[in-house]
C-alpha cells in the first residue's frame, strides 16, 4: 500500500463536530418545500411522487450528516441506488429531481467529519448511484463530465477545509506548547534562585556555629522557608513542562519593567501604564507572566486597533491576587479577529490557566478592545 493511501484510510476522525445548529433546521425546511413545489409545478418531472417522497425522506438525515456522515451517505445513496436500479430494470424513467441536489452536502461532510477509511467507503458508495443514473439516462458527454465535476468539487471543498482546520489546531496547540516552555524556564529561575539562598544559608550557619550558637537555628529556618518554597515552585514546572524543548534561562521581565511599554508608538496610540496596590515579592512566574500578558495584549493593540489614541495597561495586586486590564480606545472591533492575534489569545489564556488564574478578551462597550487577567499571588502545587 502507498504511503499517501495509507496516511489517507489512517486518517482519524476531527473531534468535537457540531451535532445540529440552526442552519440544518432551515436547509430541512427548505428541501421539503422546493421539493414539494417542484413535484407540483415541474410538469416534465418522471414520477412525481415517488421522486418527491424519496427526496422528502432522506432529508432528515442531513441532521446527523457531521456526527454520523457515513451512516448518513450509506443510507442515502444506498436507497437512491436501489430505487434507480429497479427504475432502470423496470425500464423506467431515472428519477431526475433538482431539489435531491442537497445530497451533495453529503459527499462534503463525509470528507470533512469522516475518518480516512470512511471518506474512502462512502466515496466507492455514492459512485454506485452516480454511475446508475449515468447509464440510465445518459446526458451527453458535456452534461456527465459536469455532474462529476461538481461531486468531486464537493468532496474537495470538504477536505480542504478539514485540511485548514487542522492546520489550526495544530498551530494552537505549538503555541500552548511555548507558552509551557516559557513559563517552566521562568519557574526554573525562581527554584534556582531559592536552591542558592539556601546553599548560602547552611554555608553560613556552618561557619557560625562555632561563635554564635543561634546561627544555626536561625540559618534552618530559613532553609526551611525557601525549600517549602522551592517544592511548590518545583512541583508547578512539573506539571506545566509536558515536553522536552531547549530552554534559555536568561532572567525573564516582570512587572517593574512594564515601564517599557509605555510610551508613544510612531504610528501609533500612545500606551499608558498604570500600577498600584501590593504587587512587591511576586513568584518569579507570576511576574513573568504579568509581563508577558501585558506584552502580548499591547502589541495586538498597536497592531489591530483601529483609529486608537490611547492603550491603558493598569495592574493592581492585593493579598490574594494580581490583576491586569489592557484597554485601547479604538474603532470597535470587526467580526472575525485577525488569526494571528487569535493565536497570542491562546498563549495568554495559557500561560494564565497553567498558574492557576484566568484570561479574557473581547470587545468593550460602545469602543475599544480590553484584555484582563487575573493571576494569583502563590502559584499552585
């Protein structure tokens, strides 16, 4: 077996299809009625009513067309292969309905919902009608290589946008992927930082011992801090360092670097940083990540907002929490973002879910675009 063959029929199927929305209801309502109509008022149509019955009929399967599309081509063109071929041994016209076109939503599904080995299945199916109603009524030449293009335009359309969505998820997915990577080389920072504290700690504890007594007892309860604080750190870049990638260990920007940020763009709105509260002895990883959100969202600002004079970035901690807002005063927003900010969408929900807060955009009232976070102040174990 060739290799494309093969990569082909072990083609898993996409996950999560949409079971029903409101667009299959009304393609339903309206296959029932063209179908009804054209049995009525098509005077040249060959057995109007069993061709209108039939079409009826298989209608509703187009409701389980993405969870089930080879179920659904098997027993749609199951049945129309069976019906055209005792037609044609009867010698009896071939049903030629123009409403049964909606069967080549089908063909798109199955290529588009299907796994490898069932786009193969339902196509070697739905060549059976097709070739019956070839021979049963044959069109001319014009009309034949027309009809078969417009099925294999169909099961095309289906797998190009199967193809595109794919390349999506997995574009996704890489950066989920960085965003860990990232964020287990700035933990690594912090557990390296608290590691050396308490080196120097028993270091000194054990050059003290001799003149002062309490040096010891003090230098261990310091040790005792940083290494239940270095477990938690180290049992949080566990869980969040899934794969192996190189990591660079260059000290990371935190909240007392987004003074960087501000400033005037030079074709650009201004951005203006604001911080307040208790946002002093941060973990190294929410700090970081303060940073990084704040970037990303400043730099999808800069390039997206449309007619902005200004992006705030204000930060605010307390006991428990650190929380961002950055918000541009731009033309609102259009329908479909531009991919490319959707994808630093995906890093910043991460990168924020992964220390156990959370991450969310979307349009403001009347104008402007806001991003706001929310982190803790302790990372979880």
């Amino acid at each position: 077996m060739s290799n494309p063959l093969r990569a082909l029929l072990e083609e898993p199927r996409p996950s999560a299809p949409p079971v029903r929305v409101r667009r299959d209801w009304a393609l339903l309502a309206a296959v029932a009625v063209f179908a009804v109509l054209e049995g009525v008022l098509r005077e040249d149509l060959p057995l109007p009513v069993l061709s209108v019955v039939l079409t009826v009929a298989l209608a509703p399967l187009l409701l389980w067309r993405r969870t089930h599309p080879l179920a659904v081509v098997v027993t749609t063109f199951g049945a129309i292969a069976v019906v055209d071929l005792v037609l044609v041994v009867a010698d009896a016209p071939v049903l030629d309905v123009y409403t049964m076109l909606y069967v080549l939503v089908l063909p798109y599904a199955l290529f588009r919902w299907g796994s490898g080995r069932e786009a193969v299945t339902g196509l070697a199916i739905i060549l059976v009608p097709a070739t019956l109603a070839l021979v049963g009524s044959w069109p001319g030449v014009a009309p034949a290589i027309g009809g078969v293009g417009v099925l294999v335009s169909a099961l095309a359309l289906g797998w190009a946008v199967r193809t595109q969505q794919d390349a999506r998820e997995r574009t996704l997915e890489q950066v989920k992927s960085e965003e860990r990577v990232l964020l287990a080389r700035e933990l690594h920072d912090t557990v390296a930082h608290h590691v050396s504290a308490i080196a120097v700690q028993a270091q000194a504890g054990r050059a003290l011992a001799a003149t002062s007594p309490s040096a010891p007892l003090e230098a261990l309860e310091v040790i005792e801090v940083e290494a239940s604080r270095t477990l938690a750190e180290m049992r949080a870049m566990v869980r969040v360092l899934r794969n192996e990638a190189p990591v660079d260990y260059a000290p990371q920007p935190g909240v007392a670097d987004l003074e960087r940020l501000s400033g005037t763009s030079p074709a650009g709105p201004r951005v203006e940083v604001t911080v307040s509260g208790d946002v002093a002895a941060l973990p190294a990883a929410v700090d970081a990540a303060v940073f990084r959100i704040a970037q990303e969202a400043v730099t999808n600002a800069l390039r997206h907002a449309r007619n902005a004079t200004l992006v705030d970035v204000r930060v605010a901690g307390d006991q428990s929490t650190v929380s961002l807002v950055v918000r541009d005063d731009g033309d609102p927003a259009p329908a479909d973002p531009a991919p490319d900010a959707g994808f630093g969408l995906t890093g910043m929900v991460e990168r924020a879910v992964l220390l156990g807060g959370s991450c969310q955009a979307g349009a403001c009232p009347g104008r402007g675009w806001a991003v706001s976070a929310t982190l803790p102040r302790r990372v979880p174990a």
